[in-house]
C-alpha cells in the first residue's frame, strides 16, 4: 500500500464532502510527528540540498555532489567515503575497477551491490583525491545522518578511514576499530573495514578485509535470521 496515495484519497474525499477541518486524533499526530513518518517529499528535499550545496569549500572542485544509489528501502547500507574523479564524473558511487572488486567483495559473503544503499560519508570530491579535512566532514555528515534517519538500515558496511570520523569520538586507530561492531543508534550496527581503493594499493590488507566481512555475514545472518 502506498501510504501517500491512501492519504491523498482520504483528503480528496474529505474535500467532495465539504469538511473543511480534518478530523483527527492524538496518536494521528504524534504518528505524523515521528521519525516514523517520512514523507517521499522529505527525501527528495534532502537529496536536493545535497545535490547544490555549497556549505563548504568542495562544491567548488565537485561536478556534481553524489546523492548515493541503490535500494533506499533497504536496511543493508554501505558508506564509503568521498567521491574520487570517476564517480564525480559519472554522478554514482563506485565505478570501473573499484566497483568490480566491490561486487567481489560482496559476492563472497553472498550478497550483491543491488542488496544495499550506497553513499558517501562526504558528497563531493576533493581537490586531487586528498582526505576531505574536519571542517569539509563536519559541514557534510548531517545529510549522510539524515540519510541514515530516513533510511533506516539495520546493519552498515563503512568502507574506509573517513566514516569513522562521523561516528566514533577520540580518533581511534583504523587497526583500533576495523572489524569490530559498534552501535550508532539501538538498532543500527556499524561495520568498519578498508575500502577498495586501498586494497587495491595495499594488497597486503585483503586477508583483513576478509576476516572483517565474515563478521559482517554472521552479524547479517543473525539481525535477519538468514544463512
Ligand atoms: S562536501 Fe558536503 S557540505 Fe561540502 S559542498 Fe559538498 S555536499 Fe555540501
């Protein structure tokens, strides 16, 4: 059932009748005020204003600031970091051989790219691939929160050394938190591990990245009962 088109009905007919106040009731509105309630408008708002901000110093080397993609009903997510020059140009996370050797990656804990939505911890590139600083990341993360508010993902896959400074205090060590779970909210489990363009410069990694995405598989199989 789409919840909008139900609401539409009701108000077209409450119009034909003549009533010109809405009968309502308290849980209605504490419903319609709670995070519960996402309106399609509130996400189509929200990817705009990602899609011309200027809030901070980036949108100046971006083409174009990267929304995500893939299911945004999903409760699978995976947050990458920042956008390099390929996926600024084609407008979409992940492209050429960063995407293969994510499917790859994927495909061995038995799962596939279409299975989660894919974002950026910060939305736009940077000026010759450098990390983004602390003020770019901190002008940036309420729309990768808020994006995590409206989709709602049970369990995330954080690729790289950019998300953890969104979710963890004290600046840990990569090698401090890679592979662990740590709870961002009570029911959002968060995943870190090396992100494929560094397994790509840093083979060496891979044996780690494999034992950190078989704790993201058991972790899967039991939040959705699944194996
Ligand atoms: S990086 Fe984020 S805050 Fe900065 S301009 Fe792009 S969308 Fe806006």
């Amino acid at each position: 059932m789409n919840l909008l088109e139900e609401i539409k009905k009701y108000l077209i007919y409450f119009n034909e009748i003549g009533l010109e106040v809405i009968p309502t009731t308290n849980n209605l509105i504490k419903f319609l005020q709670s995070e519960n309630f996402i309106s399609e408008n509130g996400l189509d708002n929200l990817k705009n204003s990602i899609l011309t901000c200027e809030k901070c110093p980036l949108h100046r080397v971006r083409k174009q600031a990267i929304w995500g993609e893939g299911n945004i009903n999903s409760q699978l997510m995976i947050i990458s970091e920042y956008p390099d020059k390929d996926e600024d140009f084609y407008g979409r996370p992940f492209v050429g051989q960063i995407e293969d050797l994510l499917k790859r990656m994927l495909q061995a804990i038995k799962l596939k790219k279409e299975d989660f939505f894919i974002t950026h911890a910060v939305k736009c590139k940077t000026p010759g691939g450098r990390p983004p600083e602390k003020e770019e990341i901190e002008a940036c993360k309420s729309y990768l929160l808020k994006q995590i508010k409206y989709i709602k993902p049970k369990l995330i896959l954080a690729l790289g050394f950019t998300p953890p400074k969104i979710f963890l205090e004290n600046n840990p060590t990569f090698s401090s938190i890679r592979g662990k779970v740590f709870k961002i909210k009570r029911n959002i489990s968060i995943i870190f591990t090396y992100h494929p363009n560094y397994i790509l410069k840093n083979p060496a990694v891979k044996r780690m990245v494999w034992e950190d995405l078989q704790k993201f598989r058991k972790l899967y199989e039991e939040l959705f009962k699944t194996s």
